[in-house]
C-alpha cells in the first residue's frame, strides 16, 4: 500500500507542479507540453486509484470520487490548452 500511495502522491503532486512550471515558461508551446504532461500525471493517479480500489484500499466511494474530480480537471486542463493555440 505505501509504495501505491507514494506514487499517487507524486503524480498528484506533478500535476500542479508541471503547470506552474509551464506558467513560467515563455511560449505557448512550451506551456501546452507542461499542461499535455500534467494530464499524464493525472492520468496516472486515476490508474492508481484503480489499482487501491481493485486491491480494497480504498472504497468505491472514494474510486468514484476520485476519478469524478480528476476527469473534471482533465477536462479543464485540455479546455485551457485549446485556448493556446
């Protein structure tokens, strides 16, 4: 479980440190990769709530809502790319 939970941790974590990276940088399309990255991660974590869920660490519950709020920010992340160009 801790191995699982520490990989989560640090794609979660990736997340919003990919795009505040990519806020800094100074094209586009620099940014769009970071933001392209970040939904990996996300991408990531909901594949490890899988995992949690299948093996009984978390409840159904907590998978749902888990994979509710991360297609929501996916959505969101994909939406702001759209708007670079």
């Amino acid at each position: 479980m801790f191995g699982l939970r520490s990989q989560m941790t640090r794609a979660a974590d990736a997340v919003s440190l990919l795009i505040a990276e990519g806020a800094g940088l100074h094209t586009n399309t620099l940014f769009n990769n970071r933001l392209s990255l970040a939904v990996a991660e996300l991408f990531e974590v909901v594949s490890g709530a899988f995992l949690a869920h299948d093996r009984n660490y978390i409840t159904e519950t907590q998978h749902r809502e888990i994979y509710q709020r991360a297609q929501q920010l996916a959505r969101q992340i994909n939406a702001f790319r759209r708007t670079l160009g």
